[in-house]
C-alpha cells in the first residue's frame, strides 16, 4: 500500500506513476492508518511533499500513529520507504522523518528517494511558481526518476537517492524551525471580495479539511501550508498578506495536458 499527502496535486501524481508501476493500490494519510498484518509483511511507501526542508505536519502526525505497532528493528516487518516531492532541493527532510519513526517505533525507513516537480511555494519574496518550460521539464524526468525508484522498491535495496541542495542542515534546522513558527498559519490568508464568486474550489481542494465557505473562504486555524486554496482559485481572489498578489499559481493539469 503507498500513503500519499498531496496539496496542489504533485505527490499525488508521483504516487499515482507508482502505484501504477508497481501495481499497488493508494490510500491519502487523512483516510486511515496501515491495519496490523500490512506492518509485519510486505512493503510500505509514503509519498508527500517537502515543506521548508522537512516534513508537513501531517505526514509526522501519520508517522506517529501509524508506525507504533512496527517490529523494532530495521530488516524486520514491512519494508518501508518514502517518496518526497520537492521543488529544487529536501534538505535533511529525511532525517526529520525518521526521527518521527524513530519515536514512534526504534527505526528509521529503509529506503528514501525524492523527485523534482514544480515549484508551489509563493509566499516569500523570491520564491515563485516556475516558468512553463520548467515545469515541463521536471514533469517529463518526473517519469524515467520514478520508474528508477520503482526497480529498488521492487528489489528491496536499501538506499537514499536525495537532492539535499547546498547548506541542507542549515536550511533544515535553522530556517525550518523559524518559518514553521511565523509562516505555517492561515492567519495570514485574505480574499478579495469583489473578485471572490464563492465557487468553493478552494474549499473542495483543502486536504486537511481547514476552509469553510461562508460567501467568502474562511479558514479553520489547522492549516498544513500546502498552499492548494491559493492555486486552486480561478479569479487570484486569495493572497497570503500581500506577498502574493503578483504571483504565479501553480495547475498541474495544465501542464500535463496542455
């Protein structure tokens, strides 16, 4: 079984490639937890995306739960692996992961691979969607790096092939701990009334389940910063403060299909 979290829809795409290569069947982290008899055979996959050089909040709250039944050492139960989607780099993302699995259960994931996909974060000055051409580009090596990790998923091999990017600790331990502590809130969100026309997109594209629609979006104070509201709007009516208005949003289906 491969767990997925997935926001503007990148992870969900890579779990989908490999589910269908692998011939496994998908289930979201929000729905439910791996049943007993999974964790003692066979393997498990999780495929989410990095945010801020570490892990969304749900993907440890997952880990947490899901895992504390695990048998104890690593070579023994399920064979566990992660998939992690990043824009350009994943820091130490890895080792906060299994510092979640190592509370939950004493071991740390047998193999973890991440794959470049477009860009989503826009909320701070420098970091923008990337340009068309980029995006195709990273959607079509997409294909050949998942059909890489699906031959050592099949074979069992117990690797890390990451793109950890420059001063990865720093950016992971550092950065990390100051932007989840300001910038992971939805306090920060706004809408623009006369460009709102209440379609409730950003409602239904919520993974967490944090809007409610009440002529205009209003947010739930549970936010896992996936960003999918601020993508998802059709009129640009949602910014994060002011940082986002002359932005870019990020639709993976245009660029998959034109």
């Amino acid at each position: 079984m491969i767990y997925y979290f997935s926001g503007t829809g990148n992870s969900l795409h890579v779990a989908r490639h490999l589910a269908d290569t692998l011939g496994d069947s998908l289930m979201p982290m929000t729905l439910g937890l791996p049943p007993r008899e999974d964790l003692e055979r066979g393997a498990i996959g999780l495929v989410f995306p990095v945010y801020a050089w570490g892990i969304p909040n749900v993907v440890e709250q997952f880990v947490r739960k899901a895992f504390m039944a695990l048998p104890k050492r690593n070579g023994e139960g399920a064979f566990l692996y992660a998939v992690m989607t990043c824009g350009d780099d994943m820091g130490y993302a890895d080792k906060v992961l299994d510092a979640a699995l190592h509370s939950a259960c004493g071991r740390t994931f047998d193999a973890v691979f991440s794959v470049q996909m477009p860009n989503t974060y826009v909320c701070l000055p420098g970091f923008d969607v990337d340009s068309n051409d980029v995006c195709k580009a990273k959607l079509s090596k997409e294909q050949d790096t998942v059909k890489e990790i699906a031959v050592s998923i099949s074979e069992r091999k117990m690797v890390r092939r990451l793109t950890r990017g420059s001063f990865p600790w720093t950016k992971t331990y550092v950065i990390r701990p100051l932007f989840n502590r300001y910038l992971l809130t939805d306090k920060y969100f706004n809408v623009d009334a006369s460009r709102c026309i209440s379609c409730g997109r950003c409602r239904k594209s919520c993974p967490v389940g944090n809007i409610i629609l009440d002529e205009v979006p209003k947010w739930q104070s549970h936010c896992a910063g996936c960003l999918a509201c601020y993508h998802a709007c059709p009129y640009h009516a949602i910014n994060f403060g002011n940082k986002t208005q002359k932005k870019g949003q990020y639709n993976l289906l245009r660029h998959l299909y034109g």
